[in-house]
C-alpha cells in the first residue's frame, strides 16, 4: 500500500514560481518511484494572491493549507507591492501563515559544500566543513508583539513602534527543540541575546538555562547579539547550533547564509505542534523572490530543492529519500554544474531548468 501525503505548494512571487517548477519534478519522480503517493496541490501567497483576490493570503487558501500534511513555499514579495498599505503587502501572507499554524521553530542549516568554498567572499578555511544550524523563534517577539504602529502625535510629528514581548511559556517551547537538537549534534548550543539591554531578552536568559538543566549533556553559552554577528563572520565554526529571537533570527541567518557562498543553496523548516502533538510543517528556500532575475530563468533551485529534502525529513522520516537529494546536489556541485548565483567561472553553468533536470537524472541514477 502507497502511503498517501498531501503537500501544499505555494510558488509566490518572483522566482519562487520558476523554482516550484523545479520542485514539481522531483515530487513527481518521488510519486512515480517510491511507495509515498503524493498529492500536491498549488496556491496562491503573496503578491500572486494579490492581484487575484486583493489579499496576501484568503481564509480558503489557509483553511487548504492547514488540511495538507506539509507546505512547501516559493517566496513572496516584489517592488509591484511595496506601496500597499501594511496589512496588504505580501509579506503578511507568510507572517499569518506562521502565525496561524503556530510554526514557532526556525531551522536554517547553513552548510558549506566543499566544491563551493571558494563562491564565499570569506577565506575558504574560514568556512570550509561549515555545518551549523540557526533555530529562530518564529511566531513572537517584535514581529508579532502589540502594541505596534504608526501614530500622529501632534501636527507635523508622528511615531513608529513595535514591542518586543516574549512570555516564559514561548521561550520554553523553542528552548526546548534547540536542546533536544542540540543533543542530537554536537551537544553544543549558543543562545544569543541582549540580555544587556532588554528585559524581554533578559527573561530570554533566565528561561534558556533553566530548561539547559533538563539537558545536562548540552553545553550552554550565551553571547550578545552584536557580538555574535562579528563571531559568525570572524569564525563561524566555533557554533554548532544557536538558538535566538524572532528579529535576531531574521538577521543572523542572512548573514550564515552568505558565509555558505550563496542564499540559493539554503533551505529552511518551519515547524509547529498542534493540541494532539501533530507537527505542522512549512519548508521554503531562505533567498527571497529576487525580483530582479525572476523570469530570466538563472534562479538556482537548489535551496527549494533541498528544502524538499528537509520536508520528507522532518515531515516524513524519509531521511533516505532526503539523503538520496542531498548527495544527488553533493555530486552535481562536485561535477562542477552551476547557476549564475554560485558560478566563479562560466564553465558549466546551467539555467534554472537545467539543475532541475540534473537533479532528475540522479534520480533516476543515470549519469550526470
Ligand atoms: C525571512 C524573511 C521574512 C522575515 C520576510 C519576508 C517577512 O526575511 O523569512 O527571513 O522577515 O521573516
Ligand atoms: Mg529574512
């Protein structure tokens, strides 16, 4: 009997509709190879959204979304949508996704092939052998604190807030996963703070190293966040796994990312329990909709691709399925294939389309 799975895909914006093409192969072989029977249906977020039905995300598409067993996610954003009135912007779209399927825990490997060492801009044995992992806290902090706003205060003077608010029970819960992850890598954790400054962060703190208790065999430290971006780029393998907030997240991931030698090889999970313990799960690349090659057809799908390698991890403990794609894109690297974004010369570089079918063919265990 084939095992039924159902997967929301959600191109988006920009190149995320070139890669999800790219994705669709692979899921498509897996369907035709594999005793997993997959039914994958495409919606739409973001500016998409939009220009159909006015809005970043309609209740129908999320009522859809949460009934799958996992989503995967292109990108959402562009310059079309910039002006929109705040609610309205793309970006939302993927905020209410999190939000609603409370998919509070970020993981954004940052991972360095060998035969991409040289695409960083940092010196290769600074990075090379680089394998670390940013757990973000995804569903609070001052992303999603209140209150927040633009207000007129007086005739020519208006003010901009958020608030940076975590509860103990947030911080238990994303604790939590980076020590249980932690504890499955090298034992170490770093959590990253401002504990200095505010308070919110100062409780972030005093949460962190009381649930360090019920994982003895994890090694705890705790860095600043000014301090920890200057460490990743001075000597990002003194981390293995660190965990942090929302806002801090957001940032130091950008930055693990581009040690690797390029955003378009990241993918990251998104994960969430619900009441009866069921994970919930989105995958989507770490780079954006890169309005600016989107339709040019040199989008690397890498990153989607890998994130696909991650869902059937995580969602449906296939690590050999998800194995099989990550050494399929280890030799494709090794054989010299590249998209634009990761070339240093311009021998055998590939479009978009290309690397996907490249991917196919180690599938499909014919010679790259
Ligand atoms: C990310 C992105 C998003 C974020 C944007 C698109 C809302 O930068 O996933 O890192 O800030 O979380
Ligand atoms: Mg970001």
């Amino acid at each position: 009997m084939k095992k039924k799975i159902h997967i929301a895909l959600l191109p988006g914006d920009g190149i995320g509709k070139e890669i999800s093409i790219e994705a669709r192969k692979i899921l498509n072989w897996i369907n035709e190879n594999t005793n997993i029977n997959i039914e994958c249906d495409e919606y739409l977020v973001g500016g998409a959204s939009i220009d159909k039905y006015g809005l970043p995300l309609t209740d129908e598409t999320l009522k859809k979304i949460k009934q799958s067993d996992a989503i995967i996610l292109g990108a959402v954003g562009g310059p079309k949508w910039e002006s929109l009135a705040f609610e309205k912007r793309p970006e939302r779209g993927l905020l209410k996704i999190r939000k609603e399927l409370d998919l509070f825990a970020n993981f954004r490997p940052a991972i360095v092939f060998d035969s991409l060492a040289n695409s960083s801009t940092l010196k290769p044995e600074v990075i090379k052998g680089l394998d670390i992992l940013i757990i973000r806290e995804l569903t609070g902090g001052i992303y999603f604190g209140e209150p927040r706003g633009i207000k007129k205060i007086s005739e020519n003077k208006s003010k901009g807030f958020n608030t940076l608010v975590y509860t103990s029970d947030e911080i238990e819960r994303i604790a939590k996963v980076a020590f249980e992850t932690a504890k499955q890598r090298s034992k170490k954790l770093c959590s990253v703070d401002k504990a200095n400054v505010l308070e919110s962060t100062e409780l972030w703190r005093e949460i962190v190293n009381k649930i360090g208790k019920q994982f003895p065999e994890v090694e705890l430290s705790h860095m600043y966040v000014d301090n920890a971006s200057m460490q990743l780029v001075r000597n990002p393998k003194q981390f293995d796994v660190i965990v942090t907030t929302n806002m801090f997240g957001d940032i130091l991931s950008d930055c693990a990312s581009m040690l690797t030698g390029s955003l378009g090889m990241l993918p990251s999970a998104s994960i969430g329990y619900n009441t009866s313990g069921e994970k919930k799960a989105m995958y989507e690349p770490v780079h954006g909709s890169a309005p600016d090659i989107a339709g040019k057809g040199i989008a690397n799908p890498l990153a989607m691709i890998l994130s696909l390698s991650m869902m059937f991890k995580y969602s449906f403990s296939r690590n050999d399925i998800s194995e099989l794609i990550n050494n399929i894109v280890n030799s494709i690297l090794e054989k010299g294939y590249r998209t634009k974004d990761i070339s240093t010369d311009n021998k055998k570089n590939v479009s978009t389309s290309d690397m996907g079918d490249l991917v196919l063919k180690g599938l499909k265990n014919e010679k790259i």
